[in-house]
C-alpha cells in the first residue's frame, strides 16, 4: 500500500486505492482534476491553498475538513454541498472511505491549539489504516490512534521535530513510517533521515521526500 501514497512537498499527501485522495496540496505542478476526496487538515496557508486544490479536484470531488474552518472553505469558494465537516473525534465514511477525525495541535507552542480543532485523519483503503497527521506534536491523542502507516511530521517548529516523531512512532508501532514536513518550508533536507535512525528496526521507514 505504502507504494500507492507519494508526498509531494511538505504534507502535500496523495493515496490511490479505492479512491484517489489528497491531503492539503500544495504546490501541484500539473492540473490532473482526479481528486475523489481531498482533506483539509487546517488553514494555515502551506495546508490549505485553494489554488493548489482547484488543480486536483473536478465537479464531483468531495471534500472534509474541520468544522472550525467552515468560513475559510466558503470564502475560497469550496462548495458547501459537497463538503463533509468534522469536529475532532468524528467518525464518518466518505464514498466508502472510513474516515476518523483525530485531534492535531501543539501542546508547548502556540501555532496549533488545541481548541481551534484542528485535525489529522485515519482512512481506512487498501486494507490499511493510514493516519496523516496534520500539524501535531506528540499527544495523547496522537498515541491513542492505531495504524497501519503513519505520515508523521518531522521538521520541528511547528511541529514535532524527528526525535519526538520517532518516539511517537514507536509508541504505535506501525508498519510504515513516512516522515513529512520538512526540508522546504521548515526543517532541514536530513530530517527525514535522522527520523528513520530513531525508529524501531520493526518499523519500516520509507523516505518519500528526497532532497
């Protein structure tokens, strides 16, 4: 499964298995319009840009994205119809995709908090449970989630940084760790590296930004 899902800059997620699934992209250099669902994790400019989004999706494209951003999907003319929000917690099946909402923010920085309700998300495709992450430390929600792969951010400030990742990581103990945010906008090229280093030999790390 881990082969169907590539990283295009920062936390800019594709999946293709049931559905094709996009996570907050981010500087797409084509216009493919082949988005079943896109996912919205937050606001932040490098998570949600509209004009990344108008290049994936197409006339059926379903979106989700936390409730707490309901006014900035409008203003960038996201259709409401089409829409799916969650609060963190939520659970819901998009076109067939299990969808778990899952809390994302810091817990010492002020970037992310807690009650702007803010997510990652599980999906279930492929026979996998994939949780991307969003922007989040370590918390204890983030360690209550089980997964099968994890797209974990990893270049710090405003993030975890590649130590805390790892011992996240081996809290859960996945099959597959793909480390995301940084090496462009944040962190440094090495992070995805000194990730893998401090992860359990169990757990296989697979480097999908290359610097």
């Amino acid at each position: 499964m881990t082969d169907r899902i590539t990283v295009n800059e920062q936390s800019s997620i594709r999946i293709e298995a049931e559905k094709v699934m996009y996570f907050d992209p981010l500087n797409i250099e084509w216009e493919p319009h082949d988005a079943d669902i896109v996912f919205i994790t937050h606001s932040h400019y490098d998570h949600f840009s509209p004009k990344d989004i108008a290049k994936i999706a197409g006339d059926k494209t379903l979106f989700a994205a936390p409730e707490s951003i309901k006014g900035d999907l409008s203003k960038a003319g996201i259709p409401a119809d089409r829409t799916v929000l969650l609060k963190p917690c939520d659970s819901t099946s998009i076109l067939g995709i299990p969808v778990e909402a899952v809390p994302a923010y810091n817990t010492l920085k002020p970037f992310h908090p807690k009650h702007n309700g803010w997510l990652g998300f599980v999906v279930t495709a492929g026979g996998k449970r994939i949780y991307v992450c969003g922007d989040t430390d370590a918390t204890p929600d983030a360690e209550k989630v089980k997964c099968d792969i994890i797209c974990i951010p990893v270049g710090g400030t405003f993030t975890m940084d590649a130590g805390k990742a790892a011992g996240l990581v081996n809290k859960l103990s996945p099959e597959a760790a793909i480390p995301t945010h940084y090496g462009s906008l944040v962190g440094k090229p090495g992070d995805g590296e000194d990730f893998e280093k401090l992860v359990s030999k169990e757990i296989k790390v697979i480097i999908k930004l290359k610097y």
